[in-house]
C-alpha cells in the first residue's frame, strides 16, 4: 500500500538578495520612513497640541502631552495612527 505525502506548506514569500541573505515578506528596497525622517527640521510651531476632541488628517504633526512629537500615519472615524519616538501608537480623536 502506498501513502501519498503532502508537501510542507510554505508561509510567506523569500527571495535571496545579490549578497546572498535571505529576506520574507515585504521587500527590502521599500524601506519606511522612520519618526526621525518625519520630525527632522520641523520647528516646534508645526506641532499641533492633541486634543481628542480635535480632528486629525494623516500626515499632521502632533505634540503630545505623555508621549511627545509624533505624526499621524493613518486615520480611521474615531481612532488614528500615530508614529511617536517610542513607536506606533492608536489614538482618539474627535467625531468628523
């Protein structure tokens, strides 16, 4: 009797780089931009003081009073993204 196997199921895609690494997932060239490139050369005045009751739009520079300068990344209806020093944050804020 013979049994039919099945192949190990991989997860993901890779792909081997010009130097020989191996990288998963999203692709190594695409690099994201990093709190400092957002933050650097902005004077303070670009800040806005958050507040939840204040709407944001994706890109605003906020001044928060606990986790200080950050920028919004995405915005849904009552919650926003927010990249801080510290990292990604969500957020509230208020009704459109």
């Amino acid at each position: 009797m013979s049994m039919k196997r099945t192949r190990a199921k991989s997860y993901g895609s890779s792909r081997r780089d010009n130097d020989g690494t191996i990288s998963f997932g999203k692709s190594s060239q695409a690099a994201e931009k990093t709190w400092d490139d957002y933050v650097s050369g902005q004077s303070d005045d670009a800040f806005v003081p958050y507040s939840m009751k204040t709407k944001f739009e994706q890109g605003a520079l906020i001044n928060h009073p606990k986790f200080g300068k950050g920028v919004v990344l995405g915005v849904e209806e009552q919650r926003m993204d927010v990249l801080f020093a510290d990292g990604k944050k969500k957020l509230g804020q208020g009704l459109p």
